[in-house]
C-alpha cells in the first residue's frame, strides 16, 4: 500500500477526542529529526480510509503551550513519512463581531506577531524567498468547505478570515486586541506561525480549519469566572456548543483528506522551491535543502 499523504494536526483538544473519532490506531512513534523529536506520529485508519494524527500540544493533555511546540520537528517529520497535505486544526478566539463561540471558520490569511519562535528551515542559506500567497492551499480549503457543508456539529461556516498569530502563552491585552482589529486581524489564535509557512518551505500544502473557542479580550464584556476555562472569557451556555465544534473537525478533515487522496497536486504549494531546482542550488532530497539547527532546538 502507498503511505498515506495527508497529516492530520490536531490542536487545542486533540488530546481529549471522544473514543472511535479518528478510528483504529494502528501504529505511532515518535521520529528523530535534525531539530530534534517530534511529537507522536500515529497511523489511523478509519472506515478503510488511512492518514497520519499528530497532537501538537500534547498526548494526554495540555502538555507544551504554543511557544514550545517544536513546530520544526513536528514539519520535519511529516516530510519524512511522505506527507503532502497538512490539515491543522486551530481553537482561536473571535476578534471579529461575526464570529462566535462554535462558529467553524476557513482562515484565508494570516498576520505574524510572533517572537523568538524558530521560523525557517534555511536559517544560513541563500534560499527561502518563498511568495506567501495563496496563504493556505486553495484546493484544500475547497475540499474542506465541501465536507463542512455535510458535518454533522459546529456552529455556522465562514469560508475565509484573517488569523493574527500572538506568541502566547499569556492570552492578549484588551489594547493588543484593538490593535489586532485595526491591524486586520479577525481571529486570533497562536499555533499557525510559523508551521505554515515551514510547511510552505517544504512544499507541503497546508491549510487550518478553526472552531472559535472564545471572544478575545474586550470583544464582549464577560464577568471574571474562577478557575474556569480562560476565567470566563467562554460563556457557560455555549461551552457544549465549543466542545460540539471540536469534535465535528476530525469528521470534516478526514472527508476532505479522502476526497483529495486519488488527485495530484497542482498548486503553488507543491512547487514552492521550484526555482532553486532549476537554478541547480537544491536538488530533489529535502533533507539536503535544511540547515542544522543552531543552538538549542524547541
């Protein structure tokens, strides 16, 4: 059988899917890679259907906090088993008035306010000026929008929207949030940068499906709750609508990935480096494009 091709990158809740979500685990392991190990790596099956689940902030909970994801390794390794599409999956808060808790949004665009977060897999090197648009892969997104549109869970469906990206692990000030809304940012969130633009890097499509987990900071006046998930800034009525939203994603991605499965790549992702191939600077192994890593790897 061919490896499956398509990764599925779970996020804020991939840890606590209810039994049977994702179907059979036939196998995982972690892998050593130059930046050093990635998260597990475990091959699904569901319903004859293969792919690859990777959990980016944990196993059996909230382990590792957007900051030390070890976005590189995690990339790294996907490459190496051969996967071409990435489906990532991201809890942000709503900045935008059209988003609410539950809502499923397509993100379309992408704002970088990151810090210290190794970025590039080219770090010394002449090469990796790479065009950041489309920024998520259009016929990813198409196929994702078909099988939303069939989801059983979730609330309404936007088909594009800004994500600004913070470094975390702290959530934002009610000041940083007006900024993020005049910089045109209409989600905010702190996983996608830089995975995406590493996955660009090595010519592995990518696109983010998001559930809305909350209002971020001074969207809506919400009373400070104790102990509670980001003190209150989820209403209690609509937490099982969330938790409802979460758990409809791996259905949605997996329908996709299974639509895309028989089709060759023919987009701007698959072809990113091209023009260090031609030029003859980079030839087909990826692992002689990278550049060790310098000092401590996260």
């Amino acid at each position: 059988m061919k490896p499956p091709r398509i990764l599925l990158l779970g996020g804020s809740g991939a840890y606590a899917l209810p039994a049977g979500t994702l179907g059979e685990r036939l196998f995982s392991r972690r892998h050593r890679t130059p930046y050093g190990l990635s998260n597990p790596v475990h091959l699904y099956d569901k319903d004859g259907f293969r792919f690859l689940f990777l959990s980016r902030h944990g196993e059996r909970g909230y382990e590792k906090t957007a900051p030390y994801v070890n976005y590189r390794a995690n990339i790294y390794a996907a490459k190496a088993l051969g996967v071409a599409r990435i489906v990532a999956w991201t809890g942000p808060g709503a900045i935008s008035r059209r988003y609410r808790p539950a809502d499923l949004v397509l993100p379309d665009d992408l704002l970088d306010f990151t810090r210290d977060r190794p970025a590039t897999f080219y770090e010394g090197k002449g090469i990796g000026f790479i065009r950041q648009f489309p920024v998520f892969c259009e016929a990813m997104r198409e196929a994702l929008r078909t099988a939303a549109k069939r989801r059983d869970g979730g609330g309404r469906l936007h088909y594009g929207g800004t994500y600004a990206c913070t470094g975390g692990p702290r959530l934002e000030t009610p000041a940083e949030i007006r900024f993020l809304a005049k910089s045109g940012g209409e989600l905010v969130g702190m996983t996608l940068c830089p995975e995406a633009f590493l996955a660009r890097e090595l010519e592995i499509c990518y696109a983010p499906l998001a559930y809305v987990t909350n209002y971020a900071e001074g969207i809506r006046k919400l009373p400070y709750r104790r102990g509670a998930l980001f003190e209150g800034m989820l209403p209690p009525a609509e937490a099982s609508a969330v938790e409802a939203a979460k758990n409809a994603i791996p259905a949605i991605a997996i329908a996709a990935a299974a639509a895309l499965a028989g089709e060759e790549r023919d987009c701007p992702c698959a072809v990113s480096m091209e023009r260090y191939r031609k030029n003859g600077t980079i030839g087909s192994d990826f692992r002689e494009w990278v550049s060790p890593p310098k000092g401590r790897s996260r």
